[in-house]
C-alpha cells in the first residue's frame, strides 16, 4: 500500500493519542471523562456480547474493533489509512483523541461508524445498490435515541431517530453483532443523558434556591447567619 506524507505524518499521531487516552482511562482519574457512566456500561457490554473464542478471548472481527485494539499495528494501518485516503477521512479528522476515548470502530468499503464517549461519527452509502455517493453525519451522545437497522444480503439500511441515513455494507462475520452493539449504543445513550438532564435540572433548582435565599437576605428578610447556613446546605447537595 502506498503510503502518502499525510499517513506517514498521521500514523505516529493516532498511536501516541490513542495509546494515551486509554491510558489515561486505565490508570487515571475516571471523573475527568466525559459520560464516564456511558463508558463503563459500553465496556460492560463488550464484556458480556464481543464474540469470544474457545479459549474466552475475544475475538478479533474483521471490522468492527474495540477502542484499545485500535493501536495494533494492522488495525492502525487501517483507520489511518481511511482517515487520510477516504470520503469519510475529514469527518473522522473532527475526533479529538486527546480528549475523545474511542471506544467502537467498524469499517466496510468506507463506510460504518466510530463511537467515542462524546460523538457517533457515521458513513454510509445510498441506501440503493447502485448509490455508491458517502453521506457523513456526526451524532452528539445526547442526540441518539434510537437505531432501527433492515438487514439485507450485503447491506443494511440504517435509521436514526426515525430517519433513513443510508446503508452500511455487510459483508463479514459482523452482522447481528453490530445490530446488537447499536442497540445497546442507542439505548445507553438515552439512559446515560436521561441521567444528565436529571442532575442538570437539579442542579438549576439548588441553584434557584439560593438565587431566592440572597434575594431574602437582601430584603432583610434572613441574617446572614441564616443565609451561610442554608447556602451551606444547599451548596453540599449540588
């Protein structure tokens, strides 16, 4: 394979950010990633559902890929190669691999999708056979709410929310898994910021009441005994 100045300068890059992020995940502070939850749910399930072998490990599929394995050499190869000789290479150049923890990657013919902890980054094809044109959509993690994936012979039409975004190719031994790994996407995805919204709208009702508390205080209504006490309390609960 030819191997152009922007995949030899690209390379290196992938697998000193990749490498560090996971990493980072592996031995550092948890807390400091975005959608933590969401991570270690998509971790417990490939747990539970990757494809083993007969010896419990997992196996490799031949394209679709878990995060860490990204930095193995022929798996490297591979992405680096999409990402710098592609129409899906400028939408995968959006990924931050220095704040972003890739954790899903599944490639076909230059389409498929990449799944950090912050984003859904998807190529697909027309969902005709003979529409070949690549259509790019990056999903945040709050956005995703559903998959509804139609399998066919060698291809899948693909929904999003009750949208028709394209086909992905199928051809490999990766069929019903993927199936099975974009539902659990979606269903994690809406858990998880279900969750966010939650402790968002409480956090803005604290909030409220201490905006309330100072306008008491003003008023002369509460010493400022009383306002540092009840501020205390609720700046404890946010």
């Amino acid at each position: 394979m030819f191997e152009s100045k922007e995949y030899k300068e690209l390379f290196p890059i992938l697998e000193k950010d990749i490498s560090d992020i996971w990493n980072k995940w592996e031995t550092g502070n948890k807390e400091e990633f975005d959608n933590k939850d969401f991570i270690e749910a998509m971790i417990n399930w490939r747990n539970q559902h990757h494809p083993k072998t007969f010896t419990g490990k997992f196996k490799q599929l031949e394209n679709t890929h878990f995060g860490s394995d990204l930095i193995e050499k022929k798996i490297l190869k591979r992405l680096t190669n999409i990402m710098t000789n592609s129409h899906w290479a400028d939408a995968l150049k959006e990924i931050n691999f220095k704040e972003e923890l890739p954790l899903y990657w599944r490639e076909e013919s230059g389409n498929g999708f990449f799944l950090t902890n912050k984003k859904m980054y998807m190529a697909f094809t027309g969902e005709k056979t003979l529409d070949t044109s690549i259509r790019i959509y990056n999903k945040n993690f709050n956005e995703i709410k559903n998959f509804k994936i139609k399998m066919a012979l060698a291809h899948a039409n693909t929904e999003l929310n009750g949208e028709l975004l394209g086909a992905w190719t199928f051809t490999g031994d990766d069929k019903k898994f993927c199936k099975l790994l974009c539902d659990s996407i979606a269903a994690r995805c809406v858990e998880f910021s279900a969750s966010d919204s939650q402790r968002a709208s409480s956090d803005i009702s604290q909030l409220d009441k201490l905006s309330k508390l100072k306008s008491l205080l003003d008023s002369g209504a509460l010493s400022q005994e009383e306002f540092d006490e009840q501020k205390k309390k609720i700046l404890e609960d946010l």
